[in-house]
C-alpha cells in the first residue's frame, strides 16, 4: 500500500516511472540512430541533412564517457555527470581535462541541445555535433538510457580495486603453481611502489588533486574451481558474491576459456589475455577472439579481386562449384571428402587454384590425395581455426598432392627480446624455477597493459571506459600487439591479424 501511495505522490510531482521498454528505445537511439520502428533518425551537420546514421556511440563511446584525440574532447554523456556538471566526485579526475564550468543539464535542456545546440548557457555548439530531429519522448528515452552508463563501479572501493584470477584444475599443477607465484610478485611490486602515492593523496596539500585520489593498491583473488567445466558458472557466481572484483587478470583455463568468458559476457567483466587459452570466439568482455567467418569473407574478396578468373571451392557435397560473392567454403563430411578423393585424380591435371576448406581431422585426409601425373592443380587450405607456427611448417612439408597454400593469419611474431629477458629475471626474484617463459611472458603483458590503463582511468572506474582505454593502447602502439589473440578498436574486437595465403617454401600473400 505504501509503495503505491508513494507512486500515486510520485506521478501528481511528475514523476515518470523508468520502463525496460523506454531504456531500450533509448539504447537504440544511442548505440544504432534508430527509433522504435528501426528508422534512421534525421540530423544535419553544418547545417546539411547528413546521409549517413550519426549514432551518440560514434563518439561519445560505450561507456558514454566520451575521449580525447588529438587535442579535441568528446565529454561524457553519461547522465549523472551531465546533471552535474561533468565532475561527480574528487575520484572522477579524468573530467578535469574537460573545460571547467561544463553547463548541468535537465531533461528539458538537453532536448534543446539535442534539437537545436544550444547549451543551457545560452551557447551556441559547433555545427560538427549533430542536430537530431528528436521528440521530446524520444530524448526522454535516451535520458532514461544515459542513466545506465557509468554505474556505481563493483569491485572497487576507497583502498582497493579487487582482480580475480580464475583457475582451471585440468592445468598442469606446476604451471598453476608458477602463475599464481608470478603474478602474486608482480601485485607486491605494484603495491609497494602505490605506498608513497596513497601517502600523498591523504597528507600532501600539494597533491590533494582529483586525478592523485585515483590511486589505489590492488588486492588479488584466486578463483581455483574444481570439477567439470559444465559446473564452473556456479562456482563463479557464488565466488563473484562472496567478493565482486572489477576484472579478471590472465585466468589460467586453457581450452575451456570460453565457459569463463560466457560469465564474464553476463556480468559484463572484463576478462584480460588468458596465457593459455587458444583463440576463440567470444563477446565483447573478452579480449580473446576471433571472428574467423569475417576474415575468410574479406580474404576471399580480396583473392576474387586478384583474379581474372574465376575461383573454384569444393562444395559440402564434394563437388566443385565456382566461387560466388557471398560463397564461403565449408568442410567436407565423411560422404564428401570420399566423392572429392574420386574426383581429385582427374582434378590434379587442370591448372589453377582450388579452395578447400578442413576441420582438423581432415589433415591427415590430405595425404590421401593422389595424383598419377605431376599435379597442376594447386590447393588453398581454408582451416577452420588458425594454426599454430609449428602445426602450419608440418602441413606444408608433409602434404604431398599438390602445391599448396593455407589461409592463415600467421605472421613472424613481434619477439620483443626485452620482455623475455624481464620476465625471467622477475621469475628469479620471485623465487620461480624451470619457468614457462611463453605464458610468464604473456603473464607480464597482460599486468602491463592493465596497470597502464588503470592508470588512465584516473578515477573513471567503468569497466566499459576500462576496455576502451585498453582497445585504444593495442590499436595504436605497436609495442603492444604481441600476439595474435589481441583486440583492436571497438566494432572491431578482432586484430587476430588479416588472413593471407603462406605456401610451401614460406611465400606468404
């Protein structure tokens, strides 16, 4: 009875119940540039109707805290800084790049910025941001979709930000052993060198700015789950309410990383670099994946671009069938794999490329492929997950039917001699031995890159604003690209690297 009494009270003031239904209406209109019915909503720029869909996302980002570039500020949008002026609390020192006295807004006041320009100061914004032809309905929508971006972050509190490492029981107990030892001496060194910056931030007058109180020592939890793999999303949930943390730092789970990564999606975790997990395809939290069909796609355009014929592809039914423009190879069945032997003897005396497309246990099939003459006939492999540098020099020196090449996105990998060389003296001073340099390596990195971005947040402490950073850093300094797992930019997860043709003796195209 209260509650409705307080709702009748709410609507006679004004009050507006937030429905699902408006925030998703709102999201559209932030994330896509479409109203309820997927129409592209109207803006002008520079005073011309734009033809194009100018989406909020475009530049004030998924986090809805705006960027930096090139000496031009996007602000955030997120609403509770636009109420308040674009600066919530001292944590929030990030906002400080932004002009001093950015205008608050109301509902009613960023309608008329949204339709007109106009600040609730009276200034007029530059013709580059989009004049949208909103309904006042339509803006509320948004608004109710703003006050969802930059939540109360979890994990995080005035001391501390909490990282979790989660621990698959199939790996080997000696790497598990090294992981944890390793990233436990790296978590001390961080700390310890925080003392002097937390000291500052409470004592020092000097240093009693927003971006100093930012800092914060980071406490490490181990996840080690037991059991199969099935069962994991419990264990994780049950450990996320003991403790929330705001990230996962290098989870050791092997193979079976795409069962973490289904959590870290639901709960919308970022999930840093597992050392140990090959590429898969995952969502937007992870920073492992790997949209296979997308690259052979835009491999494909760029063979059929190159030819002045047409490509031929071995069809599921094994039959070949010229290559169309939204063809794309698929791997054969036992049934088509037999028609395609039949078939190859006549095939392998024909000039030109054919395209196959394998699943891993069609390479030993390969070997069945005979010719009776000396082959003419030249195969592209299509795998159907990248293969490793060892796994793509075997296939090309056993494979003997013909002269082949594989689709692959293998390139010499960017070996930074200094980072070896660290993590193996850091492995000496943290009293590890017989060390797996590769994952200790990758164990670095991923410390790295997160160390360095948490510091950019400055205080902005949103997952989302988190990936952001961290997708700018790999996108833009080469340094950082180590290897191929690697995210790019947003709507663009996937710098596993362009797929080309590596044929036998090493020409890659």
């Amino acid at each position: 009875m209260n509650g409705l009494r307080l709702l009748l009270l709410g609507l006679l003031l004004g009050y507006k119940p937030v429905l699902e239904a408006d925030v998703e209406q709102g999201r559209r209109i932030y994330m896509e540039g479409v109203d309820r019915n997927g129409q592209v909503i109207a803006s002008s720029v520079n005073g011309l109707p734009s033809p194009a869909v100018l989406a909020c996302v475009n530049c004030h980002r998924e986090s809805g805290l705006g960027t930096s570039e090139s000496g031009t500020t996007v602000p955030p949008v997120a609403w509770k800084l636009l109420q308040q002026g674009g600066l919530l609390s001292q944590d929030d020192g990030r906002f400080l790049q932004l002009r001093p006295g950015l205008d608050r807004y109301d509902r009613e006041s960023l309608h008329r910025l949204l339709t007109s320009g106009i600040t609730p100061s009276g200034r007029r914004l530059s013709e580059t941001m989009p004049r949208y032809a909103l309904t006042r309905s339509q803006s509320d929508d948004l608004v109710d979709f703003l006050d969802r971006l930059f939540p109360e972050p979890e994990g995080v509190d005035e001391e501390f930000i909490d990282l979790a490492v989660v621990i698959d029981p199939s790996i080997d107990p000696g790497l598990r052993a090294q992981h944890k030892a390793f990233l436990q001496g790296l978590i001390r060194m961080k700390n310890s060198g925080t003392r002097s910056e937390l000291k500052r931030k409470r004592y020092s007058p000097i240093q009693k700015q927003p971006q100093y109180q930012a800092y914060r020592k980071w406490r490490l939890h181990f996840w080690e789950l037991d059991g199969p793999a099935k069962g994991w999303a419990d264990q994780l949930r049950r450990h996320y309410d003991r403790q929330p943390v705001f990230a996962f730092l290098a989870p050791l789970v092997g193979d079976r990383y795409p069962r973490l990564a289904g959590f870290c999606e639901q709960e919308k975790i970022p999930c840093l670099f597992p050392p140990l997990a090959s590429a898969t395809r995952t969502g937007y939290y992870s920073f492992v994946f790997d949209d296979r069909e997308r690259r052979e796609r835009e491999f494909l355009r760029r063979l059929q671009r190159g030819q002045s014929t047409a490509l031929r592809y071995v069809d599921d039914q094994g039959q070949v069938q010229r290559l169309g423009p939204e063809s794309l190879p698929q791997p054969l069945g036992d049934a088509a794999w037999q028609r395609f032997i039949d078939l190859y003897p006549e095939l392998c005396a024909q000039s030109g490329e054919l395209l196959l497309a394998i699943d891993e246990p069609d390479l030993d099939r390969l070997d069945e492929l005979d010719c009776a003459d000396r082959p003419h006939l030249s195969l592209l492999l299509l795998p159907q997950r990248d293969l490793r540098y060892d796994e793509l020099s075997k296939l090309l020196q056993r494979a003997r039917a013909s002269p082949l090449c594989v689709a692959t996105n293998y390139a010499e990998p960017r070996r930074i001699p200094g980072r070896a060389l660290r993590a193996s003296t850091l492995s000496r001073r943290f009293g590890i031995s017989d060390i797996d340099a590769e994952m200790l390596v990758k164990d670095l990195f991923a410390f790295g890159l997160l160390s360095d971005a948490l510091y950019q947040l400055n205080g902005a402490f949103s997952r989302d604003y988190l990936l952001e950073i961290i997708e700018h850093m790999l996108n833009s300094y080469p340094n950082y690209t180590f290897y191929r797992e690697t995210s790019g930019a947003p709507y663009q997860r996937y710098i596993a690297g362009p797929l080309r043709r590596q044929c036998r003796g090493g020409n890659a195209t």
